[in-house]
C-alpha cells in the first residue's frame, strides 16, 4: 500500500465544494453528514481518479 501525501489531502480539501467545508459546522446533522460525505468523495477522486464513478452517471443494464 502506498503512502498518502498530506499535501494531495490538503489540494483536495482546499478545491472541494465551498458549501461542504462549510457544512461541517452546520448545526443540523444531516448537513454536516452530507458535507463529510461530498468532502470524503472530493478527496477520494484526487488521490485514485479512475476508482470514484461519477454520482450522476447512470447505471445501464448491459
């Protein structure tokens, strides 16, 4: 397993969505679960692109 660089944690939090940094601090659960979870995807997305599909892709049966 290779070793995460704090850097690129750092680039993706500073480029994700302004309303999910700020959602942190919500104080209505539900918002604050959602902006960890768009701040969680931002993330994952920059460090392995290929690996996070796109939430509006829809699924077609092949």
């Amino acid at each position: 397993m290779e070793r995460i660089d704090p850097q690129q944690i750092s680039d993706a939090l500073l480029n994700s969505a302004g309303w999910a940094r700020i959602g942190l601090t919500a104080p209505v659960q539900r918002i604050r679960e959602q902006a960890a979870k768009e701040l969680a995807l931002t993330i994952c997305e920059m460090l392995d692109p290929s690996r996070v599909p796109d939430r509006n892709q829809l699924a077609l049966p092949l």
